[in-house]
C-alpha cells in the first residue's frame, strides 16, 4: 500500500510540475508576443516620423527654391510643391 502511494504522489508531483512548466512557457510566449507587438508599434512610428520630418525639410527646400522665382512662376512653383509633398 506504502509503494502505491509513493507511485501515485511521484506521478502527482511528476504533473504538477509538467503543469507549472506548461504555464510558464505560456506566459512566456504572450510576454514575447505583446514585447514584438510594441516593437513593431514603436519602430512603424519611428519610421512615420521620419517620413514626415523627410517630407517637410524637402517641402522647405522647393519653398526657397520657388522663392527665388517671382509672380506666376512661384505660385505655380509652391502650387507644385504642396502637390508634392502632400502639404
């Protein structure tokens, strides 16, 4: 009976600790999505801004390139450039 019971509490510890390790990996594996999900977040929304900053330093540029025009060749010049760069 004393053997049975040794049997039965090897094979009970033997499953709790399957267990424990099963939900550690568990949690490990969500912990590992949610950090490569807020990678992928942070790094799309560095590269936006650089977009962005990239497309207003080239939007100053044609703006001092259109400033060295005058009348209706500048306005057509800035008309161009805000189609350009979406301003």
């Amino acid at each position: 009976m004393k053997e049975a019971k040794a049997v039965e509490t090897r094979i009970r510890a033997d499953a709790e600790a399957q267990l424990k390790i099963w939900e550690a990996d568990q949690t490990a594996i969500e912990k590992t999505a949610a950090t490569q999900t807020k990678a992928k977040e942070e790094g799309t929304a560095a590269r936006q801004n650089a977009t962005a900053e990239k497309r207003e330093a080239n939007y100053a540029v044609a703006q001092a390139k259109c400033g060295a025009l005058t009348g209706a060749d500048s306005d057509r010049c800035l008309q161009e450039a805000k189609a350009k760069f979406g301003m």
